[in-house]
C-alpha cells in the first residue's frame, strides 16, 4: 500500500516528546552544570594555587563562578573595612585607663540620697543662672519687710523660705509650697536665740538669770515660745492689707507666702524712689494717691495731696509728658465743650514699669559710654595722682551701674 502523504503545514511534535537535537543539547547542559561543580569541590579539597584552576567549559559554569568571586571580594572588604575602623574590644580595653566616676547630686527635693555616676569626660558645669536670681528675689523680700516690720518678721520668713525653695519650680513663682506650722517650730528656735542674743544687754541678762531647769524642759520651752512667735507674725502677714500670706485649706496650721505681692511692694517702693528722685517728693505723692484711688481731677489731686492747685497741675503734666500718668477725657454731652467734660487723672503700672526699664537702659548705656571713656584716659598716663582720681571715678561708674542693673532685674524678671 502506498504511504498516506502528511498534511499541508509545519507538524508540531506530540506532547511529551522531543526532537532529537534538541535531546542532545538538553542532556548536554545537565552533563555541565555536574562536571562544574565537580572541579569546583575538587579545587576546594586540593586549593591548587591561582591560575591552575580550569575554567568550565559552558556559559553557565562561568556565570557561577563569577558570581562567587564577587562574593568573595565583597566579604573581603567588609572585613578589612572593619578591621580598619573599629579595634578589637580586647584592645581597646587594655590600653583604656579606668574611667573614673563622680557623684552628681540631682538637687531636686526627696533626692538628696539619689545620685548618679557619671564617668569623668561626660561632667560638665554651668552656672545655674535660676538659682541666682531665685536667691536675688528672696534678699529683695526680706529687705522689704525689715522696712514694713521689723527684722525678726524678715528672719522667720528668711527660714520659711529656706524650708521651700527647694520647691519653686520656676525663678518667679507666684507663692511658696504649703508648709505646716508645726513643721518650722524647730527651724524658728535658732532665730529666736539669735535675736535674744542681738538684745539689749538688760534684756538679754534677764532671759538668761530666768532660765533654769534641765535641757528638756528648757527646749520644750523654747518651742513653745517659738511656736507663738511664729504665728503671731504669720497672723501678721495673713492680715495685712497687702495679704504677704494667706492659709491653705480649713486648718489654721496650713500656709503659704504671697511672693508675687511682695515683689509687687518692692516694685512700687522702688518706683517711689525713682519719682521722687526725679521729680521730686510731691510728685511722689501724687502717684501713689491716683494708685489708690484709681480716676481723679486735677482739683481732686489737690486737695488729697494738699498741694497747691497750680503746683498739682505743673507735676500733673511733668508725669504726663514722661508717661507716669494717663489723662482721660469723659465728656458730659455727645458734643464736645471743654467746659462740660471731666478730666481724669490715672496711672497703668505696666506703662510704668516700661518707662522706668527705658529710662534705666539708657542711664546704663550713657554709664557705660563715660566708662569707656575714663578708661581710655587713665591708659599710658604715669601721673600717680591723675592715675587715682581716674580710679576713683571708675569705681563710682561700676558701682552705679551695679546699682542699675539690679534695678532691672527688679522690674524684668521678678
């Protein structure tokens, strides 16, 4: 029979078999790949030396190798790259000294016994700018009531704020931490000894010729005393008409110091000085009434001030002009006529307070200027005596400017 003829177009072999070339060339790269890895465990297990490595003889082996030389240089250098920047540990521990430790106190209040060791490179210091002005603000206080009381009074406050500054969170704090009454009658003893002590001799001669017993009936004595003592002057503060302190809660043993209302008396002290001072005393006067009284007229001035009506309206314009005072004009009708419209007298202590920190900046800056200036003089001069009045001078600018400077503090960051 004759063979049938295949029909028209390509033939696509059967699935699952393949065409013989192809056979041979599939079987070819698996034969490869074994013989590469082969003489790559052969090169591992002998390590010829380089160079005596035969190269696969397919594509793919020398891929393979390729890739694994790459690998190898980049551990390579990893490993040199570490060698280089960081010593061993061991090293660098032998030929480290010891560091030594040091005690930091942290300051805070309950954290007396805390301390941290902090190795001796990593201690820095700074001046603790907060501290020094807290301390500033406290002496301006206690210099207010030595002038309002009496020194005892600024000695028990002097110890109360000893026992709470530890607990001022900031370097103007309104009011003091509550404190018990009962808790200050031990630091109160020592200040009643000191004053007893700062007697007359009379009266220091009578408490002394009074005293007996044994040293527990005379301390329990002295506490009792410093007990009534130290309540009487906080009663005193607490009633005062600028309220210095006031009671905490409904117990009478619990209270706390108003250290904003005795910087605010020591600012009006100081801005008393400065009137009168440049103004003068009357002008003085006039200030602090329309400070009380808060809106008043000329003729109204005049007459509580008992000042002459044309010397109140000279002052009057004088404070006006550097800006101590304000003038207000309150008319009767809605048209306006001099003759029917009140003119008030008023004073804004913030406006205050601007003007004397302006008039203080440039009193420095003028100080500073004629210091220079002197200075400048007594360089290269070998007069002896020209030498000393120069110094003399210069003490007297540095001691003015001191006396300014604490003035601004006064007024910028109590």
């Amino acid at each position: 029979e004759a063979p049938q003829e295949p029909a028209a177009g390509p033939s696509k072999p059967a699935k699952g078999k393949k065409k013989k070339g192809d056979d041979g060339d599939q079987a070819e790269k698996p034969a490869a790949k074994a013989r590469g890895r082969a003489k790559r465990k052969k090169g591992d297990e002998d390590a010829p030396p380089e160079g005596d490595v035969e190269a696969p003889e397919d594509g793919s082996g020398k891929a393979a190798s390729a890739a694994e030389a790459a690998a190898m240089a980049a551990s390579l250098a990893l490993s040199l790259a570490h060698e280089h920047s960081a010593p061993p540990a061991s090293d660098s521990n032998q030929h480290r000294p010891p560091s030594k430790k040091a005690r930091v106190d942290t300051g805070r209040p309950g954290d007396s016994g805390a301390a941290e060791d902090v190795a001796d490179k990593e201690v820095l210091w700074r001046v603790n700018y907060q501290q020094f002005i807290r301390v500033f603000r406290h002496a301006r206080c206690l210099e207010m009531l030595v002038g309002k009381f009496n020194a005892l009074a600024a000695n028990m406050v002097k110890a109360i704020l000893a026992r709470t500054a530890p607990y001022e969170r900031s370097t103007n704090d309104p009011a003091t931490a509550t404190f018990q009454l009962n808790d200050l009658v031990k630091d109160i003893v020592p200040v009643l000894a000191d004053e007893k002590k700062t007697a007359t001799p009379a009266a220091a001669a009578a408490g002394g010729s009074g005293a007996g017993g044994s040293a527990g009936s005379k301390g329990k004595v002295e506490e009792k005393e410093a007990r009534l003592k130290l309540e009487q002057y906080l009663n005193l503060l607490v009633n005062d008409k600028a309220r210095l302190a006031s009671r905490v809660g409904e117990t009478a043993t619990a209270f706390t110091l108003n250290l904003q209302r005795m910087v605010e008396m020591v600012r009006m002290n100081a801005v008393h000085s400065i009137v009168s001072e440049r103004f003068g005393p009357p002008a003085a006067r006039i200030l602090h009434l329309l400070l009380s009284r808060k809106h008043l007229e000329d003729k109204q001035v005049a007459d509580l001030a008992m000042i002459p009506i044309k010397e109140t309206r000279t002052l009057l314009h004088q404070l006006l002009h550097h800006r101590f005072v304000n003038l207000q004009e309150v008319s009767k009708s809605s048209v306006r006529d001099p003759k029917s419209t009140f003119y008030l007298w008023s004073v804004d202590l913030k406006q205050v307070y601007d003007r004397i920190q302006e008039h203080v900046y440039m009193a420095m800056l003028n100080l500073r200027k004629r210091l220079a200036h002197e200075i400048a003089q007594g360089i290269g001069d070998a007069d002896q005596e020209h030498q000393r009045i120069v110094s003399a001078r210069v003490d007297r600018l540095e001691a003015t400017l001191l006396h300014l400077d604490d003035t601004l503090l006064l007024f910028t960051l109590f």
